[in-house]
C-alpha cells in the first residue's frame, strides 16, 4: 500500500503540469491520446518488471478518486501527466511548481478550514481569497500590507479576542438555561449547583464513591445536540468508577438508588469547564440521561494471614537453646 500511496503523490504533481488543465471549462473535452510507446518484454527481467508495475496499481482508481476526486474519464491526462513526471522529476523548476501545487491543496482543504473554525460563530471571518494572497504573501515574502510577526501577532491577538467573545457569549446562553431549567416541574437543585429529575426510582443500593457502576446513559448539549450514547454501541452498558468521571456524574452517581433512571443537567463547573472536549464546546452545561444498572461494590482489603503459632516460635526456641550452649 505504501507503494501505491508513493505512486499516487507522484500522479498528483504530474498531473499538475498537464496541458489538460486548460480544458476545466469543458470537462466533456477529452485529451487527445498519446502515442504509446511499444511494450517489448525481451528478458525474464522485463516480464518480473512488468508484472509488478501493473500489480502495484491495485486499488489505484479508487484511491484517485476518493483522495483526489480524479474522473476516470480523464486518464489519457494521468497517464501524460505520469510520463512528464518521469522525465522532469529532478527538474528544478518541476521540483519547486510541483510543490506548488501539493501545497495550494493542503492549503485548500486543511489550513483554511482550520482557519475558518477558529473564527466561527465570532464578528470575523476568513475568506478564500485574501487568505490565499496573504500566503503566498508570505511565500514571497511581500511586506506590504504586513511584515510576518505583525501577520502573526495580529492573528493571535484577534482570535484570542475573538474565541474570548463567542465563549463568554456561549457561557452566559449555558447559564441562562440552568436557570430556566431549574424552575421546571420535578427538578432538584444540589448544593454544587448540579440539577437532576427522577425519571423512574430504583429501590437498589446506593454506590460509593470508589464503587464501580454498570450504566447505560445518553448525553447532549443543551441544543439538543447527541454527542455520546451507551444505547449506540453494543453491549448498551459500559462501567467505571464512580470517581472516575466527571464531578457532576460523581455526585449524580452516589445519590442513586440501583435501578433509577435520571436525567442530569450539569453546570460546567462540574464538567469539562472551560476544556474542548470533542464536540463538547468550553462552558457546556451537559444534559444526561442515566439509568443505574448494578453495582459492583468495592471488596475490603484482606487482613494479612496470621503466622502459625508453632512456625512463629521455632527461631525463638533455636535461638534460646544457642544462648544455653
């Protein structure tokens, strides 16, 4: 496989310098095919040669496709591109407009989206456009509108500012939800700010804090929004320590009888605070469905064995009969 995705990132510089990319506005418009060099497989050599350059290609059009969305329509292009390659491979000129092109596309598809998500849901936004002329502004080291550390000074500055916003913003919609939700029919509030509903009592034990608990639950972000559930996966249960998850399950945990089911609503504060946790933004009250299957309640240490009394009073004796000698 490694020799297939070797091949494919070769494809992929190639393919860049083909004539054809000027036909993008008519994608019907197929290259005209090239002439095709005889094959003449005149030594036991050049059949093993052969032989293993077509195996090598195995699962190719499918990685083509899916990693760089290649039309198979297009392939008198792949294999001009492939051949330009061959030749042009120590190049220099080929070498740095190859680099070009693989850059151009982890920027495309990784840099700048990244980009965006860090601005999201904030008074600012990346565009395409000038993202592009900044980089290769960059690239080119072109001073005119920034020298690189005040690009890079800016950039933080604005999106720590930015990021501060939207979660204080997201923080403040998180509180005015546990306050409203507090005031509803059958919510109990403790005393660490942590709300629960009954949904069905058990009449089971209560664990401990250093007792492991079987349960199935679901969680969500007070949009609604699943970010895990034990009822997706198979077995439906899963079990850990009651000390061993966040502050708010521990509470919720020790105060259930074996056999409820609840629903949690957790302040931040006993969560995941102001951490990214997955699709769990910072300051996110977290909304749980639990049911408390069974308990597997901590065993006492053993005491240590007592020493047979006769075994314990031998080196005594012998060493009482020595002092005699």
């Amino acid at each position: 496989m490694k020799k297939v995705i070797l091949l494919a990132l070769v494809i992929l510089a190639s393919a860049s310098l083909s004539p054809a990319m000027a036909e993008k506005k008519n994608k019907k418009k197929k290259t005209t095919a090239q002439p095709v060099e005889a094959v003449v497989l005149a030594t036991p050599s050049d059949t093993v040669s052969y032989a293993v350059g077509k195996a090598s290609t195995r699962g190719l059009m499918n990685y083509l496709k899916q990693e760089y969305g290649v039309d198979t329509a297009y392939m008198a292009n792949f294999v001009q591109g492939y051949n330009e390659a061959l030749q042009r491979m120590n190049d220099p000129e080929y070498k740095a407009y190859n680099a070009g092109v693989q850059i151009a596309r982890m920027a495309a598809e990784r840099i700048l989206p990244g980009a965006k998500a860090d601005f999201e849901n904030t008074k600012d936004s990346i565009a395409a456009r000038p993202f592009h002329q900044g980089f290769l502004a960059g690239v080119t080291d072109d001073n005119t509108f920034f020298a690189q550390s005040e690009a890079e000074s800016f950039y933080e500055a604005r999106r720590t500012a930015d990021i501060e916003a939207r979660n204080a913003a997201y923080k403040t919609e998180n509180e005015r939800w546990l306050a409203d939700n507090k005031t509803k029919e059958g919510v109990k509030t403790t005393a660490s700010g942590l709300q629960y509903k009954v949904i069905s009592a058990g009449n089971g034990a209560i664990p401990k804090a250093t007792d492991k608990v079987t349960v199935k639950y679901e969680g969500k972000l007070i949009d609604g929004t699943v970010f895990d559930s034990s009822y997706k996966r198979n077995p439906q249960t899963s079990s850990f320590r009651c000390d061993q998850v966040i502050k708010g399950w521990t509470e919720a945990l020790t105060m259930m009888p074996t056999g409820s089911k609840w629903e949690l609503y957790i302040p931040q504060e006993l969560a995941y605070g102001s951490r990214q946790a997955g699709q769990i933004k910072p300051y996110s009250a977290l909304v749980f469905t639990v049911e408390l299957v069974s308990i597997e309640q901590e065993k006492p240490a053993e005491a240590p064995a007592k020493a047979d009394k006769s075994q314990a009073e031998a080196p005594a004796k012998k060493t009482a009969s020595r002092r005699q000698r």
